[in-house]
C-alpha cells in the first residue's frame, strides 16, 4: 500500500487543487500508480479533461511530497513503480494515439476555417447553421 | 520478463514514434486535401430516400446542419484505428487460447498439455531414480510410463494447435465472402450516389456507403480514395483495388500449402491481409505466425528430446545383457517438422531399457546415468530442454502482453475518436471549438500525468533522474 502525506496542502488554493488534494488523499489510502495509470487511461479514451487535470494535480502533488519520503515508502513506491510498467506502456501508447488523434483534427479544423473563409458559397440548395461566413 | 528499465525503453521508443504518428496524419492530412474531403455538404437523418426522375427524396428527412470535411476524416481515422484494434482483437484472442494450451491446470488430475515442463523435468528424474536401482522393475516401468505421459502432453498440444489453426482457417475463409458483399455494396452505391442529380442529395446513401465502410474496417486493412464526383475507391492497404466507382473486385479463396490463401484477381494478397489489418489480418497472423512458430517450438524440442534419448538407449546394455533389443524409446523422427505430433512411446518392454553402459553387467547403471544428465545438456538449440520450453512459453506470454498492450491502446484510441465524433455531430462551430478545446486539455493534462509519473519511477527505481517536476 502506497502511504502519501501532503505535508504543504496550501499550495493546492483552487475548488481543483482541493480535489485533486482528494485524490492524493485517496493514493494514500489505495494501491496508487497502477490504479491511477489505470484511471487516466480510462479518462484520455472518454477525453475527461476535467478528471484528467485533477489526476495531473495529484501527481504534482505527489512529486512534491516525494523528497520527504523515508526509505521504507521509497521502497513502497518503488515496489507499485515496478507493478506499473506495463500500464505506463500502455499510457505511452494511448499517449501517442492521442496525440496522432488531436493532430488530424487540429489540422482537419484549420483547413476547415480556411475553407469558410475563403470558400465561394455553396449552391447547393442548403443553408449554413452559422450566421454568417469569415472569422468565428 | 520485462524489466521496469524495458518498460521505460518502450515508453521513450513510444515517445519517438510520435513522429511515426505524424507521418501518419500527414497522409490522412493530404486526404483531407482532395474535393471529396474539403466539400461541405448537408447533414441529413437517417431514412432511407426516395429517387424521383433521379432526385432523392426522402420522407422525413431534414437538414441538420452542415457536415464539414472534419467529419469525414474523422470516420476515416476511426476506421483506420478500427482496423487495428479488430486485428488485434481477434489475435489477441486466438493467443489467449493458444497461451491456455501450455498452461497447468491445477485442478485436473490428468496430465495435460500444460504440464509439459514438469514432464520434461519428471521424465529425466524417472533416470536419476533408475540410476540408483537399474534392475528395478517398477522404475524401469516408471522410466517408460513418465515417457509416454510426456510424449502424449506434446503430441496432444501439436494437435490442439493444428486443430486450432484450422479452426482460424475456416474463420478466415468466411470473411472473404463478408467482404465481397459489402464491396459489392459499395460499388453499388457508389453508382446511385454519383448518378444522384447535382441538385438532388444522396446523403443517405453515403451514410450507408460510410457504415458498409466501417464494417469492411473491421473485417480488413483498407484505404479509401475519394473522386472528384463522390465516388470511391477502396483498396487493401497494399494496394489492391477492391472497390472502384460502380465496380468491385471480388475476393477470392484457394488452398495453399493445406491452409486458405486470398486472392484479387489472380494475386495472391494473403500476406499483405495478415498484415493489413482487420479481424481477417488478425486471424492470419495467428494462423500464419503464432501458431506455426509455437509449432515449431514443439517440434524442435520433441525432435531433440526423442533422438538424442534413442540415441543413448541404442548405445547401452538393456536388462538381458547385451545391446540386441536395446533400441529406441520414442519413436524416432525424421525430421523436425512434424516431430511434435509424430511424438510416441515405441519401447513397450521395460527391459529393454538400457541402463548399463555398452559392455557393461546389468548392475551397472552409467547410461541411465548419461540419460539423466540430458536433462542439464544443451541439447535443445543451445539450450537444456526445460530451459528451452520454459522459455518458449516465456516467450510465448510477452506476445501475449505486447498484442493485449496494443489492444488496450488501440481500443482507448477508437473510444476516443468515437467520443470526440459524437461530441461534433450536428454542432455548430463554436460548439467544434469546445470540443476540440476538452480534446487539447485532455491531451496536455495526460502529457502531464505521463511526465511527472516518468520521472517520479525513474527517481524512485534510482534510473538517474531526480524528482520534481515544476
């Protein structure tokens, strides 16, 4: 069992620094890398920004806290470090795919803001949902 | 077994296939370039229309919004990663049944497939105890009896996989006739959509043409073309055409080397399938892959185990004293291929052991000796036997974890590309903008997560990084 202790919780002021104090509470309490590797996963397949951002604070959280560790947890960590590989693998590839998933739609959008821009009406006998063509 | 250093090493060969990745989009980007793609056209619901003097009517159906180029390759992103994720679904599947062949079942009395390894290990040690005693009837029996439950564990795993690459044939068979239909209808509806008057709207047939494509994904690695007048072209990922405008080349089967191989034409396109993609892709790796490589571990081992143990017994005096009857134990291979299933107990007569040296009484026991000490001899491709089978199921387990690593992350990948396609269906721009806003964050934050994680394991596993990350 990972134990972590925030020592500094003052450093998390905002409603998502309190819930990501919460989740580090919960690290404490919990097997932590796996579960929360686990959990971001899940989180980047549904796109959970917001889940995502709260497990980010906790890991800052925990990095913090790590130079205040004894040897025993040290070892703890280390052990549930080892037990995490293969889910940091799979992140790591979840990671890539993601990052190849937001490219094609970055640039899809930017030639799709080109085109509106720059584009003749169309006459196809339908209307644009949007007020208007240029800039939005 | 891999290492927390090797997961590490993969992730940082991860991190450099980004560009891999971007090399990949850039195809998909210039896809995105041709008319086909960039052509804003009406979002209408899904009824089927009514063609009137070569105008499509449809009860029902109502303008939604405008669908931009962004939807389309969307779809196309998430067939390609559909792809994937079928094929490795359906391999991971038939490893999985494969990986249950070689492992002990704990709660079965008999001896199984799975129990190889300590056959293996009791079969040598029925010699160490023959050492002892060589004129003991009962261990001589027990010298015979752990060869034949040894032989019988191997010849049966050699018949559980060919029984399951023919299973996986049959399988792949079936797709071929799945995707003529669905090439059959596309091209079909490719003729409707571009043969749809300029003023009419063929909307509902291209979602029907999409989702004939997101069913032949699944089925196979495909890439698709469009032309300038709606229509498209659809080829196997190596190329060969399957779908072109009102036409489609058949996929057709014949036998090769005793299994199915697939057709366009008459090119034989079996391997660029395996590797192309698709539940079909996944099922001919496995067929055309695993299994033979598992197969060939089999033979290897049984091929080596049998000779070199015949060998030895050839070359001993048996209990009647001489070396007349003294010949083999297993039925002798001649050739690696094969070995494995061929794989049985000849020696039915226990005396006929020979655990005397050559010119040597009955009381001596120095050859079952030597055939005890096989069991520490690389006699296996460099390797003692059990070292030579434990790693091939080692081996055998890392696939299994490498293609379930591949699934999870492709599998993540399509939820993704489905959760973004729903979060922009029917929206307007500003509502595109958040959602490609959520899709940044989530991808920052992730990068983050990822980050800080990888340098607190690298710190805590003392791999030379210091934590704290600002």
């Amino acid at each position: 069992m990972l134990i972590l202790e925030l020592s500094s919780p003052k450093c998390l002021g905002s409603v998502k620094g309190q819930r990501a104090m919460l989740e580090s509470d919960k690290l404490r309490l919990h097997p932590g890398l796996k579960q929360l590797l686990t959990e971001a996963i899940h989180a980047l397949a549904r796109l959970d920004a917001d889940r995502l951002e709260e497990l980010a604070l906790s890991c800052h959280a925990l990095n913090r806290e790590l130079t205040l560790f004894d040897p025993e947890r040290r070892a703890l960590l280390a052990q549930q470090a080892r037990e995490a590989a293969a889910e940091m693998v799979v992140f790591a590839r979840v990671l890539e795919a993601t990052h190849a998933n937001l490219s094609v739609m970055t640039k899809v959008r930017q030639l799709h803001n080109e085109r509106l821009e720059y584009a003749e009406p169309p006459g196809r006998g339908w209307t644009r949902t949007e007020s208007g063509y240029g800039h939005n | 077994m891999g290492t927390i250093s090797s997961a590490l090493s993969l992730i940082t060969q991860g991190l450099d296939a980004d560009q891999a990745a971007l090399n990949t989009v850039a195809n998909n980007v210039a896809n995105a370039n041709t008319t086909g793609y960039t052509e804003e056209t009406p979002n209408f619901q899904e009824n089927d229309p009514v063609n009137i003097g070569g105008v499509s009517y449809g009860a029902g159906v109502t303008e939604t919004g405008a669908t931009s180029a962004r939807d389309r390759v969307l779809t196309e992103r998430l067939d390609q990663q559909q792809q994937l994720a079928s094929a490795s679904t359906s391999r991971l599947a038939a490893l999985n049944t494969l990986q249950a062949l070689f492992t002990p079942d704990s709660g079965s009395s008999t001896s199984t497939s799975g129990d190889i390894g300590s056959d293996l290990t009791g079969f040598f040690d029925s010699f160490s105890s023959l050492e002892a005693n060589p004129s003991d009837n009962s261990l001589r029996q027990d010298v015979l009896s752990t060869a034949t439950t040894l032989a019988g564990d191997v010849s049966s795993a050699a018949s559980s996989l060919n029984a399951q690459r023919s299973a996986l044939d049959e399988e792949a068979s079936g797709v071929a006739s799945q995707v003529n239909a669905l090439t059959g209808a596309i091209a079909q509806l490719n003729t409707q959509i571009q043969s749809t008057d300029s003023s009419g709207d063929a909307g509902t047939l291209e979602d029907q043409r999409q989702q004939d494509i997101s069913q032949l994904s699944q089925l196979i690695g495909i890439n698709q073309v469009t032309t300038e007048d709606n229509g498209l072209s659809i080829t196997t990922t190596s190329g060969q055409l399957l779908v072109s405008s009102g036409s489609s080349n058949q996929l057709t089967t014949g036998t090769v080397g005793g299994v199915t191989h697939f057709f366009v034409g008459t090119t034989d396109v079996t391997s660029q399938l395996a590797g192309g993609g698709g539940t079909l892709g996944g099922y001919l790796t496995a067929r055309d892959q695993d299994i033979p490589s598992a197969l060939n571990s089999l033979d290897t081992l049984a091929y080596n185990v049998s000779t070199q143990v015949n060998k030895l017994n050839n070359a001993g005096t048996d209990m009647a004293g001489d070396n007349k009857d003294a010949g083999n134990i297993f039925s002798e291979p001649a050739q690696v291929a094969g070995s494995a299933a061929a794989m049985s107990v000849t020696m039915t007569d226990p005396n006929h052991i020979a655990a005397a040296g050559l010119g040597e009484g009955t009381g001596d026991s120095s050859n079952a000796a030597a055939m005890a000490n096989l069991a520490s001899q690389a006699i296996v491709d460099g390797q003692t036997p059990t070292d030579y089978y434990s790693n091939f199921v080692t081996t055998l387990g890392s696939t299994v974890s490498e293609v379930q690593t591949e699934n999870t992350a492709q599998t993540a990948s399509v939820t993704q590309l489905q959760t973004q396609s729903n979060a922009l269906s029917g929206v307007n721009l500003n509502d595109e903008a958040s959602a490609m806003t959520t899709f940044e964050r989530s991808y920052q934050a992730a990068s983050q997560v990822f980050t800080i994680l990888d340098t607190i394991m690298a710190s805590v596993l003392n791999l030379g990084s210091q934590a704290t990350v600002s």
